[in-house]
C-alpha cells in the first residue's frame, strides 16, 4: 500500500482566492489542494503526471464553498478532480482529463464516516483514455449525501467507464463487509454526453438496496463501443427517468421496480 506523501501545493483556509497560469508536474501524490476554502476561482491549469504514478490526484477539494475550475488540462494516474466531504457549490467547465481516473464526488463514507457533497455542476469537458469519466463512489456502511450535481455537454474517447455511479466502492486489500447504511445519492442530471466506450458497459449505476439512487435524469446520451460496437447499461437500485434519446439505456423493468 503508498504511504502518505505530501501534496504539492495545498490552499487551506483562503477566502477571494484565485489560482491562474500554474503548472504542477510530477507530484508525489496529489497535486492540489482547496481545502476549507471560500470563494475559489482557479483557471489556466496544467497538472501532468504518468498514468501509473498512484494516488496523483490532480485537483482535490475538500470542505470548501462556492469554487470554479475553468480551462484546465489534468493528465494523472489517479482521478482528475476529486470532490469530497463538504464541498459545496463547485463548477469544472473546459476539463481536459486523461490519462487519470476521472472526475470523482467521492469517495465518501469511509470508515462509517457521515459525508455531504452537493450543488456539483460539470460542464463541457472532454475524457481521453481515462479509466472513468464521470464518476460517484461511495462505500458502504457510510451516511450523508450527495445531492444536486450536473455532468453535461461532455465528450468521452475511449474511455473505460464513461458514467458510473459506484455504492460498493471498496480500495483495500481484503474484501469489504456487507452494510446497509449508505450515502445517499439523489438529483443527478447526465445531459448531452456522447463518444466512445472502451469497455462493453458504458453506463454502470450500482447503488444501494436500502438507499437506492433517486431522482437520475438521462438526457441526450450516446454512447458505443470501440469500432461503433453497440455498448450497455447496468443499472442496480436506481430510480431513473429519461429524456430524448439515450444510448445505451437501462431496461424498462428496471427502472419500474426501483419506482
């Protein structure tokens, strides 16, 4: 397992904040941090990191208010940007990601912790041969929420799993027990995303039994395999609606028996 190693450039604690023009190469870990700030504007970034450094998170945010990331390029071996407990009122527009794991809300509920994310809102961004693209990750036996988030107008090339929302999230070593108690997910909106799935599932929501997913919207969603190959949709205790077309899409049942 890594062991801690510090972060290149931590903001803990800024109010009016702006970050622009910043280059960050090869950290040891993450490469950015807002932490237990307000009021964040950084723009004109450039994170870059090879695709196998581990845990390289490119921007990570944490228990800070009211923040836009425009204009950035992240290439890392771990998620992209990173949203975790208390952050509130965050914007990503014009997103370069990849290689890296993504853009991340979460994880949340780690070791029974009570976690709140919301008011999240991802727009027009593009998603090169990344490992996820837009993606929620939860453990199980957490509690808190994650609410009021927006991907949109988002281009995926090649990516493994271009929209997933994951419950039983679970990076330890050994196998996690089974809980009940989850982090709730509710108010989704996926809109306007299309390009290429590198694996077959190209939206995947596995959520939990006693909190099901609630309140998902998908609009305007085409997605395919590699070499125009038809992709699926996986879809476990979600309670989803739909607008326009939507490709792949979860079946009819599905969508009946989570109400």
């Amino acid at each position: 397992p890594c062991k801690h190693a510090p972060t290149a450039l931590t903001f803990y604690k800024c109010i009016n904040l702006r970050v622009r023009n910043i280059r960050i190469k090869d950290a040891q870990q993450m490469h950015l941090l807002f932490q237990k700030c307000v009021n964040v504007q950084a723009m004109n970034l450039m994170i870059t990191a090879p695709g196998k450094s581990p845990n390289t998170d490119g921007i990570h945010i944490t228990n800070t208010q009211n923040i836009q990331i425009m204009n950035t390029i992240i290439q890392t071996g771990d998620d992209c940007i990173s949203i975790v407990d208390g952050a509130r009122n965050v914007e990503a527009t014009d997103i370069i990601c990849g290689p890296g794991h993504g853009i991340s809300i979460g994880s949340l509920g780690a070791d029974k912790s009570e976690d709140y994310v919301s008011d999240v809102k991802v727009d027009t961004a593009k998603f090169i041969g990344s490992t996820n693209g837009v993606r929620i990750k939860t453990w199980q036996g957490g509690s808190g929420s994650a609410t009021n988030i927006i991907f949109q107008n988002i281009v995926m090339d090649n990516v493994t799993n271009p929209i997933i929302i994951d419950q039983n999230y679970c990076d330890q070593d050994g196998p996690c027990k089974q809980q009940s108690s989850a982090v709730q997910i509710s108010n989704v909106v996926y809109k306007n995303i299309k390009g290429t799935s590198a694996s077959k599932v190209a939206i995947k929501f596995e959520c939990s039994k006693k909190y099901p997913c609630k309140g998902i919207l998908l609009q305007d969603i085409n997605l395919v395999g590699e070499n125009n190959k038809k992709a699926n949709a996986t879809c476990n205790n979600v309670r989803w609606t739909k607008r326009g077309i939507v490709i792949p899409s979860c079946q009819q049942q599905e969508r009946k028996a989570g109400g």
